[in-house]
C-alpha cells in the first residue's frame, strides 16, 4: 500500500470509484480508493438496478439527463459490458390527484429533453401484458430510463480507474483522518497510514462517521435505513421489461433483469436507522402480497432470496455533494437515498470537475451540503423502494 | 474438446464453467463474494448449495489459501424457492 497519495477517496461503491474514474480522466495524478470491505458491498451491490430521469426537479432531472448519456456510452468508454437496457419507467397512476402530480412532473422533464408522457391503462398493459391494469386510470411512461447490472458496473469503473493509474485498497479501512489548522494531513487505516492532503468521502451509509474522523463542523443528516429486495427464478424473458412502479401499493417497484430474467424489485418497508440489514420474513410476505396485486401471475413463480442493504437518506432524500469549507480540500458525495446508482456517471463527472477546474456545468448546487444547516431543505425527491 | 475446464459446470443454475471461474481468479479476482457477482455463480435457484464449495475448493487451490479461511457467502431466505403466491397469501393485509 502507497503511504502518500495526492488523493484519498473513502469508499469503493459506485459513486468513488466513478469519482475515481473521472479524476484520473481529467488527469488526476495519484488518486487511491479505500473499501472496508469488497467494492460494491455498501449499497451499490444490494440496489434495484433501476436508472431513472423521471424526476420532479430540475436538478435530478438534469443530472439524470447526463448520467443516462454517460450510461448509453459506458460500454465503449470504459471497455467492459454493463448490461444497460433502456427499458423504460412506468408509474402506475390510480386517482386524478396522482395523474395531476406526474402531469407536472411530465411537463418539466420534457422541458428538458426527456420524453416522458401519459399513456392509457391499454398502452401500459401493451407495454407489460401480464400487468393487472384494475383502478389504474393512467400511467407516465418513459422509454429512455432503463436499468443496469450493478455487479458489473462496479468492475467497470475500478478497471478503467486501475488502467488509468488510480489504486484500489479493499478490505482497508479508514479509521480516522488527521487534519492540523483546518489542513488534511493523513488517513490512517487498518493497514497502515496515507499521507494525504485532500479526502473525498464517498462512504454513502457510513459518511458521517467518515465527517466525524475529520472534525467537520457541518450539520450533514445522513441516516441508514435498512430496505431490501427481492428475486425470483427467470420467467420468460421480455415480459415485465420497464421498471414498473406503485405508489398506491407502498411504493413497489419491480422489473425483470435483461440478462438473468428474474423478477427483481422491493417496496417501501424500512427499518431504522441501523447498521443491521438482516433479511426480514416481514419483507418477504409484504413484498410478495404487492408483487402479485400488480402482476398476478407471479403466484407462481419461486422466490429465490431477499436481502437487506442501506438508503442513506437525508431529510429531503437528496445526496450531499461538495466541498466543505473548514477542512482544506475535504469533499463529501454521500446521502444518496437510494439513487446512487443511476447518479453515479453524473456526480463523478461532477466532483472531478469541481475538485480539477474549481467550477461544473452540473447543477451540484441543489446538493450542496450545507442547505441543512442553514434549513434551505429541497423539495424532496421521489424515491420509491 | 481442446480445454476440458469449458466443459466442467461448476454452477449448474447459471452455467458457470470451471473456466471462467479460474480466469477471472487469474485476472486477479479472487474474493468469492466479488466472483459470486461477476458471474452469478451461487445466484440460481440453489443458491450456491451445489457450486459454492466448489468454488471455494478452486479458489483454495489457485490462490494457496486454505478453504477454511474463505469465508461463505451469506445464507439467503427463504431456504428453498417458494411460490410467490404462499408468500401473498400469508400475508395480513386485507
């Protein structure tokens, strides 16, 4: 292990390894990644595959914009095959007061260029024939979101990154930072000490532990909750291919995986906040009784496994991303809330252009970390799951 | 068959070969929770009870670890594949 790098990132999910990435990109010299544990065992490994634009915000929407640019281009930029399918979202809508909020939601995405629309319940069921369409009274449709294999996505970014000079530490643990008049002076971890003069911490579930070792004086509410998802054996494939999601049934979302063509998705059910991600029959049963309200036929199809994994989630379900201003070059891209997945591309485009050319295109703004402190909470993103 | 390893299914869910496992531990992949994903071996209806042993014995064997010291994936539930409908239909809601 290096004892001296220029750049220290603290955490080996998605999100530092394409911060990672991107750094090194734009000719970042020296960059290091810890994981405490494998790449990708945080949150990244454990998420729903799902890449969305159809937000109800400027600022996701763009950045989803971007990301979905940076996930169609993936395969040839980094080399490696991440199994992105733009499948589509499909938000099943039951009253008129749901069909006037994503009529909103519709309008402002297609200021920017997503191609989201309204469709009927006949269209939806065309779009996914086994789908029980009873009380839906519309749907908003978007063919340009999609999914992808996080598994393989991980690799990608940690390849390129490797090719490009950057070091991956796994099972090397940050155990605490040493910061003198307001400078990074060193990480220390389980494996020795690194001396550093910049720290990005990307530890999403475990970031305030991480701004803690640092000393930040900066009030970032990030709290784990444990959610959890759900598998089934492959069914035929191309039948459930969009994300398909109801609000009415607790937040369910759930789609067939391109490659495997098992069942995957979740619901809204979450416990804590709390390190343990233990696997609950609570889960198992709810998650089963929604799945078959929206897909009957899915009675008979074998559930294979469940599993537990964090949204880091702050007050208004929106990550913090930036730098903080009372530690030299310490910069934070945590409290993802359960979307750091389909951000990643964006936000490591991003950070490396804040932390290389002082300034972005991408509207990190909206996620700036301090908007808690000073109560400028955001309007809260939809999440599902 | 020039290389019988192509033709040695260690994970018989998702067609794993012996092959691909052994390449990717070349590659410099050797964690099993990492081959697990990478190649969804242990991720089928059996959940690793036939391959993972296997799996560990090649890992054991390529690396020079001994098998007691790589650690199990965890233990998924439920413990065999159950219809989705028993589950629904255990379920309190309405």
């Amino acid at each position: 292990m290096k004892s001296e790098a220029k750049t220290v990132i603290i955490g080996g999910g998605i999100i530092g390894l394409s911060i990672a990435y991107n750094l090194a990109k734009l000719g970042a010299e020296d960059v290091v990644v810890l994981e405490k544990s494998y790449l990708g065992n945080g949150s990244t490994f454990r998420c729903g595959t799902g890449i969305r634009q159809q937000f109800g915000d400027e600022a996701n929407i763009r950045m989803m914009k971007r990301s979905v640019e940076l996930w169609k281009g993936m395969k040839e930029e980094l080399g490696y095959d991440v199994e992105f399918k733009q499948s589509g979202y499909l938000f099943l809508l039951y009253d008129e007061e749901e069909l006037e909020s994503f009529k909103a939601n519709v309008r402002l995405q297609n200021r920017f260029g997503i191609p989201s629309r309204i469709i009927s319940p006949d269209e939806a069921k065309m779009i996914v024939p086994p789908l029980n369409t009873e009380g839906v009274i519309a749907a908003a449709w978007n063919h340009t979101d999609g999914k992808a294999n996080p598994f393989r996505a991980v690799f990608a970014y940690a390849n390129a990154a490797k090719k490009l000079g950057v070091e991956i530490y796994e099972y090397t643990e940050a155990r605490d930072i040493k910061v003198e008049d307001g400078k990074i002076r060193a990480v220390l971890t389980n494996r020795g000490e690194i001396k550093t003069g910049r720290v990005i911490n990307a530890a999403n579930a475990w970031a305030p532990l991480i701004n803690k070792m640092a000393g930040i004086p900066v009030e970032i509410p990030i709290h784990p909750y444990k959610h959890q998802g759900i598998k089934t054996e492959p069914i035929k494939p191309g039948q459930i291919e969009p994300m398909v999601i109801s609000f009415k049934h607790g937040g369910v979302y759930l789609t067939q995986e391109a490659n495997q063509g098992g069942v995957i998705g979740g619901y809204e059910l979450k416990y804590g906040p709390t390190y343990d991600i233990t696997p609950t029959y609570e889960f198992l049963r709810g998650v089963s009784y929604r799945f078959t309200q929206l897909i009957p036929a899915l009675k008979y199809v074998n559930v294979i496994r469940i599993w537990g994994g964090f949204y880091a989630e702050t007050p208004d379900h929106n990550a913090a991303i930036g730098r903080i201003n009372e530690v030299d070059e310490f910069y934070i891209a945590a409290g993802f809330s359960g979307h750091g997945f389909m951000l990643a591309p964006a936000v490591g485009e991003a950070v490396a252009e804040l932390i290389m050319d002082g300034k972005t295109d991408k509207p990190l703004d909206f996620y700036d970390p301090y908007r808690f402190e000073r109560g400028e909470l955001r309007q809260q993103a939809i999440q599902m799951g | 068959m020039s290389d019988s390893k192509e033709n040695i299914i260690i994970c018989r869910c998702n067609d794993v070969t012996q092959k691909e496992i052994e390449e990717l531990i070349d590659a410099g992949i050797t964690d099993i929770e990492e081959i697990k994903r990478l190649l969804r071996v242990g991720m089928g209806p059996c959940q690793g009870r036939t391959c993972i042993p296997l799996v560990i014995g090649i890992i054991a064997r390529k690396t020079g670890r001994k098998p007691e010291d790589i650690p199990v994936p965890a233990t998924r539930i439920p413990t065999r594949p159950v219809p989705m409908g028993v589950l629904a239909g255990d379920c309190d809601e309405e």
